[in-house]
C-alpha cells in the first residue's frame, strides 16, 4: 500500500490541527504547532526521492544545466523553450551544490517560509491551514517546481494588492513570469481580485457552470477544433490528442470531487458576508474561489486546460476552508465540517498517493536511484507524443 507513509503524514497535520485549535490562545503552544508543521514539512517534502511524476523532465534539466562560468553556447539552444527564472535558478543552485536531492530540498524550503508567511496573515489556525494545502495539491505543488515558483510570487505580491500598490504586486508577479509562463494570468487580477463581487454574481457563476457541466458542453474544445481546422486536419489531430494528454477527461457526474467543490461553492455563497466580517482579505480569496470554480467548470470540456487553470487558483482553499470552520457558530456544525475535512484529507490523499509513481522513500534511510525509479515511471505513466 504505497499510501500508507502518506496517511501517516496526514494523521501527524490532523493532530497538529487538533492541538492548534485546544490550544490556540496559548502563544507557546502556537510556536510549538508552526514550527512542527514547518518541520514536518520539511522532512517528508524537503528530503524525498524521486516521488511523483514531474521530477522526471526537472531532473534530467538539473543533470543538463550547465553551473555558472561553464559553457552554455549547446545548453541555451537546447532549452531555450523553458522559463529563464528556473534555468537561472536551477544554475545557481547547482553552482553551490551540484546534486539535484539538494535543489529539492531548497526549493522545499523555499515553499514552506513563503507558506508559513501566507497562513500566519490569512488564517487563524495555522495548522488546519497547512493540512487544506496538501489536500488541495499541496503535494502535487511539490512535485512542479516551474508552476509553484511563480504560485509563490503571487502569494507575496497577496498584501501589495490588499494595499493597492501596483508596483511591488507586478514586480512580483514579473519575476513569478520568468518562473511559469501562468503567472502572466495573475497581472490583471490586480484590478478585480480586491473588489467585493455581489452575491448575485457568485450565484451566476455556479448555476452557469453546473449547467455547462451536466450538459457536457464546453466552451473550449468547439473553439480550438474550429482553429485546428481551418488550419488543417493535422493539427485538429494533434490538438486532440494534446487536449486528452496525461490528463484524460474531466469525470462527469456525481463525483465526490463534484461534491466538494459544490459543498464548498454553497458554503462561500451562504457564508459570504460572515466571511467578509470575519476578515476583510477573505473577499480576495472568495474572489479566487470562484475563478477556480468557474475554471473548472466552464472548461471541464478540456481537462489540461480546467486542472491547470484551476490551479492557479487553488490557494483560495487554504484560507477559505479555516475560515468557513472559523464562522460557524453552532458547535455541532463545526464538529461536523472539522470531521469532514480530517475524512476527506485521508480519502483524497490515499487516492493520489496509491500508485507505483508515489511509492515513498527519504534520505534518511535511502532513495531509489534515478535509473530505478525512471523504470517504474516509464512502466505506469504513457506520455502523449
């Protein structure tokens, strides 16, 4: 059962979170939870083997990437295509300590401060917040070292566009650009993301996408067919074959992850202005929400499209699900809620974590080699041409 190191992490945030809310109001029992967290983290995430799926493309970029002063002249040629931020940075690190265990685990660092700062401004309790980030892709975040940088930037530049000073949120969300090219996205949410969107609106956006997607009629796929062909037949099958990917479809239907998202979405909705009074930055995070909704919902038609987007989004989760715990007044309400996070953090994360691809090993006591784990990699993951 390959899930099973994973459960464990899990069960240690679930009990971390229970501390964290009996013993909130003591200041020294806080520092104990955070910097538990942040060494948990930091030993299970930081010190990992080749775990997941990504680690494939990094590594071998890492073994390539020349170390500052050497040549380049064949390198740049090569990978000209990826992002010049992460090039730079892998080069860097490599300078310092050429082994790609060591890159993971200052990237891991480098997530988990940033994390710690995000969860002490936005959330209350911190440790709850820190279990929502690995059921909502904390663990795959890990695992895309481009994508998670420029996420990074863009929870720093969060208080610049709280505060509405441009300069700071687009120099920020500039550097994330050279990381991930979906940065980009982030620049024109600095004029939309601070406004409180009416109730109204969000109602609009989740009648609209349940309609589109029950009726399995998304907006993207009609468009880029349309372009493949009048381009010609060839790219509308590569197009295809591009849009079914590693990431097959979007399930249709009554999913437990239609549920949830729908269970959330309702929740937002009915606890808006509580959430608005509780802080006013939640508005930020409401706001995020329901991009992520509409995200996947509306582009469920094209699944690369609807989970990549959508995670662009998904730190609105960390912030929203504490909070939404955090307003409930009635006792038997959040012991509810609170049980039903703990339930779906183990079922979510037994249902990512048990593949071969995500079978555990650590530092500590041995990793599988890159050849070894390159086999098992090659033999459960068939990548489109």
């Amino acid at each position: 059962m390959t899930s099973f190191p994973y459960l464990i992490f899990i069960f240690c945030y679930i009990l971390l979170a229970l501390v964290d809310l009996r013993y909130g109001q003591d200041n020294d029992m806080r520092k104990k939870v955070r910097y538990g967290c942040i060494a948990l983290f930091l030993f299970f995430i930081g010190l990992r083997g080749f775990i997941g799926t990504d680690w494939y493309s990094y590594y071998y970029i890492f073994d390539k990437t020349p170390r500052f002063f050497e040549e380049i002249a064949d390198y740049a040629g090569e990978y000209a295509v990826w992002e010049p931020g992460y090039l730079f940075y892998s080069s860097f690190l490599k300078t310092i300590v050429p082994n790609y265990h060591f890159f993971v685990f200052v990237s891991a660092l480098i997530d988990v401060l940033v994390l710690d700062f995000f969860l002490r401004k936005y959330v209350s309790y911190y440790a709850l917040g820190f279990l929502v980030f690995f059921v909502f892709e904390g663990l795959g975040l890990s695992d895309l070292l481009r994508n998670v940088r420029g996420l990074t930037f863009f929870l720093l530049s969060l208080p610049y566009l709280e505060q509405r000073k441009p300069l700071p949120y687009f120099s920020l969300n500039l550097l994330g650009l050279l990381f991930h090219a979906s940065s980009l996205l982030y620049l024109p949410l600095y004029f939309v993301l601070h406004r409180a969107w009416p109730r109204q609106m969000l109602i609009a956006i989740f009648i609209l996408g349940n309609l589109l997607f029950f009726a399995q009629t998304g907006i993207v796929r009609p468009i880029i067919l349309t372009v493949t062909d009048l381009l010609g037949g060839k790219y509308t099958v590569l197009a295809e074959r591009y849009m079914e990917g590693v990431f097959g479809e979007v399930s249709k239907g009554l999913s437990i992850g239609y549920l949830e998202r729908t269970l959330t979405c309702l929740l937002v909705i009915g606890f808006y202005g509580k959430l608005l009074e509780l802080r006013a930055s939640n508005r930020l995070f409401i706001n995020l929400y329901m991009l992520y909704f509409a995200s996947y919902f509306f582009f469920a038609d094209v699944a690369v499209i609807a989970l990549r987007l959508a995670l662009l989004f998904i730190c609105s989760y960390w912030v929203l699900w504490p909070a939404l715990y955090e307003v409930m007044i009635v006792r038997f309400n959040r012991r509810l809620f609170l049980s039903f996070i703990f339930l779906f953090a183990l079922l979510k994360i037994n249902g990512i974590t048990n593949v071969p691809l995500w079978r555990y090993d650590n530092l500590l006591w041995g990793v599988q080699s890159y050849e070894m784990r390159a086999g098992i990699f090659r033999e459960n993951l068939t990548l489109p041409e």
